[in-house]
C-alpha cells in the first residue's frame, strides 16, 4: 500500500493518478486508488469533519486497502489523514495482512496549497465560515515515520511517482525495471 498524506491542495491526488498510471504499466497487479474525496463521496458521504468523523474515514481507507492488498493488488491512498495515530493505526491493520506500507508525507507548504486553491476553501476557513479545517482551524500532525518526504513546489508529480516506483522497487514490493523489460 501507497499511503499519501499532506494538506489539503498538496498534490496527493495529481501524484496518485500519476503512480496509478505507471504502476499499471509496469505491474500485472490491479491497482486500486482510494482518493480522499472520492471515498468521502461513496463510502464516507455521511460523515462529517469532526476528529471522531475524520478517523472513521481513514479506518475505512485503512480496512479497504489492506483487503486490496491481502488479495494481491496495489492500493493507493489519498487522503488528508491528519493524525499520526491514524496513520500508524493504518500502518498497523496493513502489517496484519502480510502487505507492505509506504508512506508518502507531501509536504508541501501551507502557502503553496493556498495559491492553488481553486475552491476558496482556504480563503473560507480563515474567515471563520469552514470549521475544523485541516492545517487552519485543525491540526495536521505531520508524520515522523514517512517512508519518502515529498514537496510537490519542487518536484513535479511525476518526478514524485517516480520516487515511490524507486522506493517500492528497493524495497521489493515491485521488480525493478530492468527486470520487466527482460520478461518482455
């Protein structure tokens, strides 16, 4: 499992569709991507933004992808996850089906994701009109236990992708590329 974290605007969604893409290239393994606003649409619509709400969802995330895992695919996550005992929680329920972890903290600055934030929402939390707002008037607890540490201002998304597809090669969970282009 592929498990990005950062603020909101951070680029987690642009390098998940990116890895997505490659490691469908390049693995025999279905590859399943769980972003953070599609699974709050579909499997999460009725919860809200509280702490009790918000680790709710990330256990969904976490239960869903260790179930992708167990059974042999990639799962690739996207959400905000703000708190590190959350992402250790996921961490944990992977360990337990066998699978492998790699957390991704992109750590993209608080001003950045404010320049590219296309919805306003920012803009809102700091007047008071959006509450608990991750990283304004809630807390991101970034992580201490990150596989890979990523700033989408200066590395592209594909630069990144790139970076995890090295990672996940190092640590066998992937053949390297060399190896695939010889069992072509």
């Amino acid at each position: 499992m592929v498990f990005l974290t950062g603020l909101s605007g951070s680029g987690k969604s642009t390098i998940a569709q990116t890895l997505l893409v490659k490691l469908v290239e390049r693995s025999s393994r279905s590859v399943t991507l769980l972003d953070g606003d599609v699974v709050r649409k579909y499997l999460s619509s009725e919860l809200g933004f509280s702490k009790e709400h918000r680790d709710l969802n990330i256990r969904r995330i976490g239960y869903v992808a260790s179930e992708v895992a167990r059974h042999g695919g990639i799962a690739i996550c996207a959400p905000i996850a703000p708190y590190d005992a959350l992402r250790k929680e996921v961490r944990a329920m992977t360990a337990q089906q066998r699978a492998g972890f790699t957390l991704v903290h992109v750590a993209t600055s608080i001003e950045v994701c404010e320049e590219r934030d296309r919805k306003g929402l920012y803009a809102k939390a700091r007047a008071g009109l959006i509450a608990g707002f991750t990283g304004i008037s809630d807390p991101y607890e970034p992580p201490d236990d990150a596989e890979l540490v990523v700033d989408t201002a200066t590395t592209s998304a594909e630069g990144v992708a790139d970076l995890i597809l090295g990672h996940l090669e190092t640590e066998g969970y992937l053949r390297t590329a060399a190896a695939v282009e010889l069992a072509s």
